[in-house]
C-alpha cells in the first residue's frame, strides 16, 4: 500500500473515531430543565402569582416592596371581602371574596365570618355584583377585572385551604389559599391568567 493511500485511510479513520467521541458527548450532555413553579402553602406569607398571558408575575409581600391591606364592601345586604397587593402606594392586584348576607352595615357576626370561608371551587362575580370571586390586576394605571369579562367559562378559583388567624387584634380574621385561572379585561382589552396561586389574609372589618 503506497503512502498517499495509508494517510488517506488514516484521516478517514482518525474523522470517524472524532465524530464518534462527539455523539457520545453529545449523548452524555444533559439538557437544563425546565425549574418548576413555586407551590405556595397556607403558610406562606400573603402571595398573588400567575402568568399573564404567558409571563410570570409574583406580588408578594415583603419582597420588592409589596405590602398588602384588607377592604369590606357592603351594599344590597351582601358583604365582599378583598385582599390588596401594593408596591408603595399603587395597587398592583386584588382579590376579593363576597356572597356573605348581612343586615345593611351591621358587620356579621365573628362565627358567621368564619363560616363564610370554605374550601371548594367558587364562581366568578358579575360586573358590579358581590357575590362571588373577583380578581383586578392593574396595568398602566387601568384596572383589569375579572367582571368585565362577559364569560368565565373554563375558568376556575378553588380554595385548598382556610385558616383562622389570631394575632391579638380582636378583628375576626381568615387566612385562605387558592388556585385559579381566568381572564381579566378592561372591557375593551383582555388578559389571561393562567398557573395562578394565591395566599392572603380577610378580615371581618375594614
């Protein structure tokens, strides 16, 4: 065998032996997964999360600056109950919970509160109805709303857990976690929200 022939032969073998070794780094090379979502429990502290249209977004408290507070609305003998999501002065989010029967502005009694909070799916409000779930997230300074948009159907809000909280306030108070998705609008524009988690404390009175 003449010598041209012998480093041809060798190249062609030294070629393949590389690109073995690379498919079998290759092979060997692990790919990164995918991290998995956060699972907030009832003792979490207070948290609204979920992908809006596909992109994570997390209020939650002591982190960033989000702080949260607690409102009663009350009209027509029914009483709904919200949890605020605040970065400084602007709220960014809010959930409320409402249906429970009361006499005018009497607030309900401390057991009828406590009673009021059950685990379970719940339904999404109506615009301007406070029976029901409501979410809001605000987006440029214009709220998206859970009412304003004419059909939840698919969507879902369900309670995994309730907790009472005694923190020495005197104020009747409940610590509820839920899951959900649903779409938000501001009548004209609308958003989805999907993967969504949410931990927060109600309270009885303003």
């Amino acid at each position: 065998m003449n010598s041209a022939l012998k480093t041809s032969l060798w190249l062609a073998i030294s070629a393949l032996a590389l690109a073995g070794c690379k498919k079998d780094d290759d092979a060997a090379t692990p790919e990164t997964p995918t991290p998995a979502a956060t699972v907030y429990s009832i003792s979490s502290v207070p948290v609204f999360t979920a992908k809006v249209d596909g992109t994570p977004v997390t209020f939650k408290q002591g982190t960033d600056g989000v702080t949260t507070s607690t409102n009663v609305y009350n009209a027509n003998n029914v009483a709904l109950f919200g949890v605020n999501y605040k970065m400084g002065s602007d709220t960014k989010a809010i959930v409320s919970i409402g249906g429970l029967t009361v006499n005018g502005n009497t607030p309900p009694s401390d057991q009828a509160f406590t009673n009021f909070f059950t685990t379970g799916s719940k339904s999404y409000s109506g615009v301007m109805s406070y029976n029901g779930v409501g979410i809001v997230m605000y987006y440029n300074n214009l709220p998206y709303d859970s009412g304003f948009v004419p059909s939840q159907a698919g969507s879902t809000f369900v309670v995994t857990d309730v907790q009472p909280v005694n923190d020495g306030s005197g104020i009747a108070k409940m610590k509820v976690r839920a899951t959900f998705n649903c779409k938000i609008s501001t009548g004209s524009s609308t958003k989805t929200l999907t993967e969504g988690q949410f931990v927060g404390i109600f309270q009885k009175l303003p």
